[in-house]
C-alpha cells in the first residue's frame, strides 16, 4: 500500500467532511496542502486539520507541492480549470459533484484527464451510503430478482440554504444539485436509461431555479422509475438526509427508508434490517450516514489508485449521470421525452 500525498482545493461547507475523512485514512494519505481563494477559509482549514501549507493560489501550489493527487471540493463552476491545471501537471483528481455546471463542461474534464492518461473519479457519495451499499448487494444477489420498477425520493424541507446560501442563486438548482445523486441511485439499481421525462417547479420564492422535479426514466431492458426530487416539501418526519427508495422486482421487493432501515420481501418471507453507516468519531447528526459515505468515497479512490483500476464513479461512468440530467432539463423545457443518447 502506498503512502499518498494530497492536497484539498475548496475549503469551505463540505469540505471539512472531506478533510475529517482524509484523517481518518492518514495511514494510506497525508494532506499536505489546502487551497482556497479564500485566504482566511485556507488558514483555518489548515489549523484546524494540521496542515503544513495553505495556499490561496492552484498554480502556485502545484509548483510547489509534489502531489499523488488533489482532491478538488470547491462549487462547479471551478471545477473545470481546476482540473486542468492538475492534469497539466500530471496529478489525478477527485472531483465533487456536480462534475461542473454543463455538459460541456462535464465532457471537456473528463476529457482533459483522459489526454493526461490520468485516473479520475467524481465524488459521488450516495452509491456508497451505508444503506445503498447493503441493499445493492441483496439485489446483486437475487433478493428480490430482476428489478423491474423503482422510486427513488430526495423530499426535504431541511434548511439547506443556510449551509449552501449559493443555492438560492444557480439557475439550475434541484436537479443538478441532489437530484444528480438520486439519477446516479437510479443508474445503479435499475440500469442504463432510455427516455427521460421531466416536469420542474419553483416553489420557495427568491430562489432563482427549480426546487421541484420529477422524472420518469425509461430504462434499458423495460424497467421503469420515478425520481422524486424536492428542497421545498414539508414531509413528517422529514427523512433528510436520506433518500428513500423502494424496488418492485421478479420475486419480491425492498424499500430503503430513513434510520438506514431496510425491508424486502419474497418467497423466503419478510426481512428487517438496519444497515447503519460505520460511527463517525467526527460526526454531526443528521449527516453522519453522509460523512460515513464521503469516508467511503474516499477510500474507494484510494483503493483504486493502489490497484490500478477504474473507479465505479470514474468520470465516463459519470457522464452517463450527467448525461440524464441534461435530458432532464432538456424535458422539462420543452415538454417532450428525451432520449440521453441525443445529449451531446
Ligand atoms: N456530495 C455531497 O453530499 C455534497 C454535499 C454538499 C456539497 N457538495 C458539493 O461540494 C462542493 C462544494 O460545496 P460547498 O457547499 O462546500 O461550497 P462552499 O462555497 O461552501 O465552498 C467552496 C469553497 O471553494 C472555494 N473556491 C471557489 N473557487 C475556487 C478556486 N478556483 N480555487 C480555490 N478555491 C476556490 C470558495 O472560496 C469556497 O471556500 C459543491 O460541488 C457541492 O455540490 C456535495
């Protein structure tokens, strides 16, 4: 195993959840650099998680530091010069998602890592949720045989504006921001997707994008799925910030529901569990399944740089993602089924 020296651009709201998490895994990697423009955000960053440099400038930290890898935490619109500059320079990236504002973008990343010949992976956490995780296994066993329908549900009314204020100012808000992680759910449990049909609303006054969506996927091989995404319901209890989910299948069904609990069905009879996230010394409710699996994430991408091989959120596999929220919006502006094949 080898040991790894790092750097964090982005020293803001979720990044201290990456940089707790590096810590955590300080036997395989050290981060021996932050960056943020933000000098204060950088200082703090580096006095509170014991970091011998801070910078305020990506260029001038990759001249300086020799890094195994940068872990790029800052909001989309700097992802893709950011990236960039790293592969200019030789070094992996791992990205936060949403990979950047557009599918140009989003392709144009990708691209700059795949001409350096350099691993990449997106920062796409809710694959590896504690609960996700255990139920993707009992469906990859036969659980409840070939899936055939799902509903994947986001609906929070949780204040996330007061953490995240940018939120209430992107044009393209729900659907980029969560419902990304919950078309990546959908991916994984029921397959690639055909036909995306999207309705959008904006409910909170002030905010400048949509707070609703809701989208039908087609998948390949016939199976069907609702995503249900909502910053602007006022559910009891409210779940945040679990997704829940539920799958019909050939030979039973599974639901996944808030308090990491999972149920299924089928011939053999009804099961209960608790797939509960790994404890979090650093952890804050409500987010510590979330901080489990950015913990999880992390690891993942370490694991990969030692074998060599392709992460399961690389960034090809996450433009089939992306690809699915353009055709979502694409829908919702024009009132027809799109087919994310013709996003390009
Ligand atoms: N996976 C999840 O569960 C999850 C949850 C929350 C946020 N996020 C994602 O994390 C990312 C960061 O979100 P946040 O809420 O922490 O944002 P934030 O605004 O709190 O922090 C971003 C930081 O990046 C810095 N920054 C911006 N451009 C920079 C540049 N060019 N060089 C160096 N620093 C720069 C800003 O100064 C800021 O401190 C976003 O992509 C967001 O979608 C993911």
């Amino acid at each position: 195993m080898t040991h790894r020296r790092a750097a964090v651009i982005g020293c803001g709201f979720f990044s201290q959840n990456h940089l707790n998490a590096w810590n955590d895994l300080s036997e395989r990697c050290s981060i021996v650099a932050v960056c943020d423009i933000d000098r204060a955000k950088a200082e703090a960053a580096a006095r509170r998680f014991g970091v011998p440099k801070s910078y305020t400038n990506v260029d001038e930290m990759l001249a300086n530091e020799s890094l195994d890898f940068v872990d790029i935490a800052t909001t989309a619109p700097s992802h893709l010069a950011l990236a960039e500059a790293c592969a200019a320079k030789g070094v992996p990236v791992i990205v936060q998602k949403p990979l950047a504002p557009d599918w140009t973008d989003a392709r144009a990343l990708v691209a700059a890592l795949d001409r350096a010949g350099l691993p990449m992976m997106v920062h796409e956490n809710f694959r590896f949720q504690a609960p996700l995780l255990r139920a993707a296994e009992l469906v990859k066993s036969g659980a409840i045989g070939k899936v055939v329908w799902g509903r994947f549900s986001f609906r929070t009314g949780y204040d996330i504006y007061a953490g995240q204020p940018y939120l209430a100012e992107v044009e393209r808000f729900a659907i980029l921001d969560v419902g990304i992680h919950v078309l990546d759910v959908a991916r994984v449990f029921m397959g690639e997707a055909e036909s995306v049909a999207c309705r959008t609303q904006q409910v909170r006054p002030g905010i400048k994008g949509e707070d609703h969506a809701t989208v039908l996927l087609g998948h390949v091989g016939g199976g069907t799925s609702v995503c249900e995404i909502s910053y602007a319901s006022h559910p009891e209890p409210d779940p945040f910030p679990f997704m829940i989910f539920e799958l019909d299948g050939e030979a039973g069904s599974l639901r996944v529901d808030a308090g990491c609990k999972i149920v299924w069905k089928n011939a053999s009879g009804t099961h209960h569990e608790t797939a509960a996230p790994e404890a979090v010394a650093w952890g804050s409710e409500p987010w510590t399944v979330v901080q489990d699996s950015v913990r999880a994430t992390q690891r993942h991408w370490l694991d990969c740089l030692d074998s060599g091989a392709v992460a399961a959120t690389s960034g090809h596999d996450n433009l089939k993602t992306f690809a699915l929220v353009e055709a979502a919006y694409a829908s919702a502006a024009s009132g027809q089924i799109v087919r994310p094949a013709s996003i390009d």
